[in-house]
C-alpha cells in the first residue's frame, strides 16, 4: 500500500443486471479459471486500505471471496450511482475510489493518479478519461458527497454523468494506459480477454 494513499476505501460495483451478457452475474463469471471480481481486486487492493463489493445478487458467492459485501439501499437496480451510495454509507475513509466488476485490467497507479488530480484540484470527484471519453465508473469521491448523492437519488435521479456535473470534478488522463478500462460486455470478450491477462 502506497503511504501517500492512506485512508481509502475501494468499491467494486457488482451491482448491475449484466444484461448486454445474458444477464449472467458479470463479477462471477470466470475469466482464466477465476472470477472477473477477483482478477479486479487483486489489482485494486494493494492501490487501497479497505475493499468493499457492492452486489445485489448471488450475495453467498461474493461473500465466499473473503471482502465484505453491501447491498443497494436504492430498490430496483438503480445503477452505479446506488451502488456508489451504498459504498460511501459503509465507507470507513474519507476517500472512496470505485471500479467495475468486469475490468480485469485495472492500472496499478489508478488510484494514485485519481488521488493526485482530486487534491491539486481540491475537487470533489476525480474521474479516469481516455482521448476524449471518460470512464465515470472509474473515479475517486469524497465520502462528504453523500447528503448531495442522497438528495440526487431522492429527487429521481440516476444518470452518473448528470450528478458528476453536478458536483467540482476533474477528469484525469490514462492515455498511456487505455487498456486498463477494458472491460467484459459479452462472450466474444471474455474470449478475446482469455489469451490478454
């Protein structure tokens, strides 16, 4: 664990429905005779201080890894940003870096990064971008977003990108390193991502 990252919790948001994969559980599905879950937070957790996954089925199985495991408080698989909610309501740092549960090849300075661009911006939100196309399930929030998400999630809302320009964000550069937000939608990519890891 990097010292200049203390005090950070990572989420793994495991929370969706999988649809563009047959609704298959994507975190569960083995990729290179392990879980995709697994291959995330074996690159995560050295970047972090606590592990949280964020999942709203098949809770036996995620828990079967050994990290604790949160539900969404929002009913009725409301998206990353629920899943965002329940991580910064069990969070015990004041930094809560996210990532999916289907990319497998998570940078190992992507927190680092993220934590460098949040503070030379004093930003609420740090968010990973390549070229021109930001990545939001890739980010760094400050835990004290919570009453703002809340209150965003209470009114109706549930698109990412909506509540990120509502908040101070600063998106980070990861050019160098584009391959890290690959992530796994269907067979033919899990196929293809077999022969990568």
């Amino acid at each position: 664990m990097n010292s200049q990252n203390r005090g950070i919790t990572g989420l793994v948001l495991a929370g969706g429905q999988g649809r563009r994969m047959g609704s298959v559980d994507k975190g569960l599905v083995a990729l290179n005779g392990k879980p995709l879950v697994r291959h995330v937070v074996e690159r995560f957790e050295p970047q972090v201080d606590e592990i949280l996954i964020n999942a709203n089925r098949n809770i036996e199985q995620y828990e079967t890894l050994g990290w604790p495991v949160i539900r969404d408080r929002i009913e009725g698989f409301a998206g990353p940003l629920a899943g965002l909610h329940a991580g910064l309501s069990h969070a015990r740092h004041a930094l809560i870096a996210t990532v999916p549960c289907d990319s497998p090849f998570i940078a190992p300075d992507l927190v680092a990064r993220l934590v460098h661009a949040l503070e030379a911006h004093s930003a609420d939100l740090a968010v990973a971008r390549t070229s021109d196309q930001p990545h939001p399930v890739f980010a760094l929030v400050r835990r004290s977003v919570l009453p703002h998400l809340e209150r965003f999630l209470n009114d109706g809302g549930r698109k990412i990108d909506a509540w990120y320009a509502s908040l101070a964000t600063v998106e980070v550069a990861f050019d160098d390193e584009a391959d890290a937000f690959r992530n796994i939608n269907t067979a033919a990519e899990l196929e293809e991502a077999s022969g990568g890891d």
